[in-house]
C-alpha cells in the first residue's frame, strides 16, 4: 500500500460501481455536517449536470468534499478514469485533478512540478493542461458545477445560517 492511495481511489471505484447499477451518487468527506437533507437541494443545483462538486469560499476550485454524479455512461467513465490516475499518481490533490478532468476554467491556477518532475499546471494565461492525465480519458467532456454558498465550507461562507444544507468543517477547527 502507497499512502494509502487504495482508500482514496476506491471511493471513486465504489461511486462507479452505484452509477454503473443505474443509481446517481452524493460521496461526502467525513468531515462535512449535515444541517438537513440536501437531496432536493443538489438535484435543482445540479440541473442535470453530470457533476456537482461542493465549493471554498475563497477558491474556485472543484472540491471533493461533497460529489453529486449522475448515472450516465459519461459520468461513469469519468470516475473509473480519474481512480485510475489518482491511484498511479498519489501525490497528486484530487481537487486538481478534478479540475484539470473535468476543465474548470475558474480553478486557481497551480504552477509547480509534482514529485516525478512533471509539469502540474493546469491553468494559466495560456492553457497548458496537466501533463499527465490518462491517455483517452473523457476529459473536459462532463457537465459540471459546484453547489452553492448553502454548502458552507470551513474557509468561510456569506448568507443567514438558517440557508445552510452543510458546512465542511476543514481549516474552521472543528474537524
């Protein structure tokens, strides 16, 4: 076992396998507090997209935090491809990954090299993609977003407490 890389990526392998039955899939990090049912709330946000992702409030990347898919072969393909890089990348950030997957043209940019010397940035002035994603992967090809401000994460959120469906308590000390 690598870092327990195994862990990681079969939570993606366990998603595509509840898509592959024909069912949609939340997958919530262990630190995210339920303050109510979000299932109603997720499915008008997501409006048929493939993917919702839960958000930061001072970021624009995708975070794993929360994961909506919908069951499509698209959405399907996506997560066996993505388990399959973090799995063989484990020093990677799923966050980036997704975002480099999926194409979020709001990510933060990253501009470093990883520990095998490839290039990981994702986003620049000049669009120059990850180095090393997986030959034939769906990428940029799933609809995606990320769940609004009433999906509160620990960096901080705007709007009355009585809105909030969760708050992902990393950085915010109750973690």
């Amino acid at each position: 076992m690598k870092l327990n890389v195994e862990g990681v990526a079969n939570k993606y392998g366990v998603m595509s396998l509840i898509l592959n039955l024909g069912f949609d899939v939340t997958f919530f990090d262990l630190d995210v507090a339920w303050l109510r049912d979000p299932t109603e709330q997720i499915l008008l946000e997501a409006d048929g997209k493939e993917f919702m992702f839960g958000s930061e409030f001072v970021a624009q990347n995708l975070s794993p935090s929360i994961i909506y898919a919908k069951s499509t072969t698209l959405a399907t393909l996506t997560i066996i491809y993505f388990a399959a890089w973090l799995y063989n990348n484990p020093f990677a950030f799923d966050y980036h990954g997704w975002d480099a997957f999926l194409v979020n043209p709001d990510a933060d940019t990253t501009g470093s090299w990883d520990y095998q010397g490839r290039e990981v940035t994702h986003f620049a002035e000049s669009y120059r993609p990850m180095s090393f994603l997986p030959e034939g992967a769906p990428v940029g090809k799933a609809s995606f977003g990320r769940l609004s401000h009433r999906f509160a994460s620990g960096d901080g959120f705007t709007g009355p407490l009585e809105d909030l469906y969760s708050f992902h308590c990393w950085g915010s000390g109750l973690g």
